[in-house]
C-alpha cells in the first residue's frame, strides 16, 4: 500500500472516531481551514502588533533551533533581563 494511502486511512479513521475534536483541533484536516486559521491568527497579530507596537517580539523557530545562545541573549535584551 502506498504511503499516502495508509496516511489518508490513518487521517480518516481519526476522523470518524472523532479524535480531532478531543484534541480540539477539528480545523488541522482541511486545508481550507488551516488556511483559515493562519489567516486569523496573522490578522489578529497584524492588529496587537499596532496597537502594542513593539511590546511584541518576533522570534523564528529555526533561528532558535540552529542558533540558540545567540537567540535566547535576544530575548532576555528585549525582556531587559540580559
């Protein structure tokens, strides 16, 4: 069997065991929704990002991944605790 079809079968049989909605996260199967989400959670940061100005620091997974002491020292700057 392919593996895209095990994955589709996986992905169903969660579905109609309803597990997506014990984890809560019914909207991480359709991709009309993912969609949707990402562009709920940009717009609502779009909107904090103005009204808070830069009380909200940016971080990017990968940099800490691949960089950590130099992106933990960042934060600590920013939060003033470096």
């Amino acid at each position: 069997m392919e593996l895209n079809k095990k994955v589709d079968q996986l992905l169903q049989e969660l579905k109609s065991r309803k597990f997506n909605k014990v984890i809560f996260m019914d909207w991480s199967y359709d991709p009309d929704d993912i969609l949707k989400y990402f562009n709920f959670y940009f717009e609502h940061m779009r909107f904090w990002k103005k009204k808070c100005e830069d009380f909200i620091y940016d971080i990017n997974y990968e940099d800490i991944v691949n960089n950590s002491e130099h992106e933990i020292r960042k934060l600590l700057n920013y939060c003033e605790l470096g």
